[in-house]
DNA sequence: TCTGGGGTCCTAGGACCC
DNA sequence: TCTGGGGTCCTAGGACCC
C-alpha cells in the first residue's frame, strides 16, 4: 500500500523519435521536427539534437546555427496518435488504472497487479522492453510512492531509462535535484526562489512554507512546500472534463484589416464550436487574445446570458472583443502576429436546447435571437461534414489573405477530450 | 532571422448583493 | 454622519504544463 507503485511512463521526444522510427536514416541523427533553418519553430527535437541546446520552441534559424547537422523534417503528424495510442494499449495491459496526461505520457499504479506481474520495478520494465519491441519507440519510466516523484523519476531516467525511487530512499533522491524538475516551477519562479539562494529541491523544503508563499504567492507557495516535503496526496485517476475549449492562429505579422480578422476568427470560432456542437456541449464566457509584434498580448473577454456553441454567434462576439482589444491599444494600429479564440464556463447542452432568444433582448444581440436557426445551420453542416469531410461545406469565403496556418492532424494532436 | 497550438490554475480589483 | 463584513461573479493578466 505504502510501497513504491506509482509508474510514470514518458515517451522520449515523442515526436522526432516517430520520425527516426519511420526513417531509419534519422535514427542516431539529430533531427527537428517542424520549422527550417528560414523560419518557423521547431516543434520537437531528437536527443541527438538536444545535446546542441536545439529544443522544442525555438526558432528554426537558432537551431540550424546551434547544430549545422541538423535535419529539419516536417512531421507527419497523421502517425503521432495511433502509435501513442498503442503505447498507451500497452500501458492498460498491466493495470486499469492508467491516467493520461498527454498524447504521449501518464501514470499507472500498479499496487494490484504485483502478484500477476511481479514488483513494480520489474512491470516498469516489463513495460519498457514491450514498447521497444512491439511499438518501436524508446519510452522512460519512473517508479515512485507518489505522482510527484515518479514524474521527477522519469525526467531523471532520461532518455531511454529507468529509476526506481525505493520509500527509505526518497529524501536522498529529492534533495540535491534542482527545484526546476517540480511540477509548476517554472522559469520565473525557479529564478526568484535563485535570488532567495534557493536552487535544490532540499533548499526548498528546509525553507519555512511562509517564505516560500512570499517569494511564490500564497497558493502555489503552499503547493511547491508541500511537494518539497514529498507531501503529494494525488491519486492515479482519469483525467477530469476539460474546462474550456479553444483554437489559435499565428499570422506572421500583419495589419490587421476587417477581412483578415474576419476570415481568421471564423476559421478558430468554427474549429472551437464545432467541437463543442459534437460533445453537446457550450459555454458562456468568450475569450478572444490578441498577439501583436513584440510578443505582448492582451485578452479581452465577455460572459454572455446564455451559453453558445454556434459558429457565427461564436465569430460575431469574437470579432466585437478583438476589436476592442485593438482599439484600446494607444498609438497608431498596431501590427497583430496571432489571435485566439477560447469558450468557457462549460455546460452539456442537448441538441434540443437551442440558443433561444431571451425575452425582451435585443434580437440582434449575440447569443440570442437568430440561436435556433443558427443551431440548425450548424447541425446541417456538421452532417455534412461528417459524410463528406471537412472541406466539403463551410462558410466563409476562404480567398482572403494567406494566413500560414498548421495542419489540423497537429492541431488534434494537442486537443484535450471535452 | 523574429517564436506553434491546446490547455489549467491563480491573483487582484471592481461590481453587486445581503 | 465619512462607512462593517462576507460572498459571488466578472474581467484581465500571468505562470505553467505538454
């Protein structure tokens, strides 16, 4: 009960290395995914790669200059889900109590399934070998009490690894590890807990829990003492529903004119509504963010009466709240390099639940009167799209600027289950 | 040569209510 | 007369995760 049963399983830069294993010519090279030595950012870079500082976020030409050798490959992203889908079929096959995280890692405990498999040291390899062997894929794994220090396990196993952390071993293990390895210690609090001389997880936890929360703010101060403390009551469960859904675009950098906006955000408010539409679900608060260059970004947002999930009410409130984000903005029109559209504060909504129009409102206003109608168009196209693909119907006119857009296959591939 | 896309949670101020 | 106390919702921003 008290043992080490929870297992951390993580695929090893997930992405390259279905690269490497779909051409072999990759396999022992460093190899990004996405971007080009011109332009664009890497999505994923091999280990070969990461032993020259090229990683997943930065720009394309950084990395060409940080590794001459590099090959930038496109990603077929159309083969990244069902090979983790695999990994993670393997994964149920020792226990059902698996939460997946990501596409491409979760946890298991296994406290039950030591007498058909052995101790978890020996499943966690067992595990490994079966992924290797029937996937193709190297796969980490980290073996712990808790959540916390298997995930701090598996970071460490890296790559292609395995650490077992036995319970009477646990302070020896934590103590010297930067506190960069916790989850939800990030760049900005790892460099304020540095000015406070703070770096090793052992620091931390010898710091009193009210300096943390001074130095972190009071709720994740809190959490990041405890988990110093290698206190983590967190069970192994299925993930949660989501809470919000949404789309983004980055456009380069352009002016934004009233045809552009219009054409982006109803592509983004199509992607998000439609998914909505296909769980019966919707949701009240509009979220529109807005990029401009220089990388600052500001969001705008509006709770309407009622929730939406129909395409032209979603791009009609978008385009008010992204408008009004520009316009707020000082000085002349500013250059836009990405927007975003998200909805939350989420309900089921049966398909007979329309938006109906509330009494006394202003028919024109969004999220009233045309609802039902609109909800009917809606449900007619996606039919239509669900017989006869995605391209097959839509609204807009698509002859608009060219906005560089992803695949969706990428897109999906980050998508959380509604 | 100039940064992808989909999410979660927390903070803080103001409006509003009892 | 110069202002209690608590709670909820909304909005904007930000850190963090994969």
């Amino acid at each position: 009960m008290s043992g080490a049963t929870i297992l951390h399983a993580d695929l090893d830069a997930f992405y390259a290395s279905v690269e490497q294993l779909l051409d072999p010519r990759l396999s022992g090279r460093p190899v990004a995914v996405g971007g080009s030595p011109h332009g664009g950012v890497v999505l994923a870079a091999s280990y070969e790669a990461k032993a020259y500082g090229v990683a997943g976020g930065i720009p394309g030409w950084r990395a060409a200059r940080l590794c001459p050798s590099l090959r930038f490959v496109p990603g077929r992203f159309r083969e990244y889900q069902p090979l983790a889908d695999r990994v993670m079929d393997v994964l149920g096959d020792v226990t059902p109590v698996v939460e997946r995280i990501s596409i491409d890692e979760a946890f298991l405990d296994v406290s039950g399934s030591t007498h058909l498999f052995g101790p978890p040291a020996r499943i966690a390899a067992l595990l490994r070998r079966r992924v290797r062997d029937e996937v193709g894929l190297p796969i980490s794994v980290g073996v712990a009490r808790t959540k916390h220090l298997a995930k701090i396990a598996s970071q460490v196993a890296k790559p292609d690894g395995l650490v077992v952390v036995e319970p009477e071993r646990e302070r020896d293990f934590l103590d010297p590890l930067p506190v960069g390895l916790m989850w939800g210690v990030g760049p900005v609090a790892r460099a304020r807990l540095a000015e406070r001389g703070i770096t090793t997880i052992g620091e931390l936890a010898r710091t009193p829990s009210s300096a943390v929360e001074q130095v972190l703010g009071h709720a994740v101060g809190a959490r990041m003492s405890a988990l110093a403390h290698n206190e983590d009551p967190r069970r192994v469960a299925g993930a949660g529903r989501a809470r919000s859904v949404g789309a983004q675009s980055a456009l380069g950098r352009q002016v934004a004119t009233r045809e552009l906006v219009r054409e982006v955000l109803g592509q983004l408010a199509d992607r998000v509504a439609g998914r909505l539409r296909a769980k019966d679900r919707a949701g009240r608060t509009v979220t529109v963010r807005v990029r401009f260059a220089g990388m600052r970004s500001v969001t705008r947002s509006l709770t309407l009466p009622g929730p939406v999930a129909t395409t032209l009410t979603l791009t009609e409130v978008a385009e008010q709240l992204v408008w009004q984000a520009i316009d707020d903005q000082p000085g002349p029109r500013p250059e836009v390099t990405l927007l975003a559209v998200s909805v939350s504060g989420l309900v089921h909504q049966s398909s007979l639940q329309l938006e109906l129009p509330v009494q006394g409102d202003d028919p024109r206003r969004p999220g009233s009167a045309p609802g039902a109608a609109r909800w009917a168009v809606d449900r007619s196209v996606d039919a239509v799209r669900a017989r006869f693909g995605a391209g097959a119907v839509g609204y807009l006119p698509t002859a608009m600027p060219r906005v560089r857009t992803v695949p969706d296959e990428f897109r999906e591939l980050a998508e959380h289950d509604l």
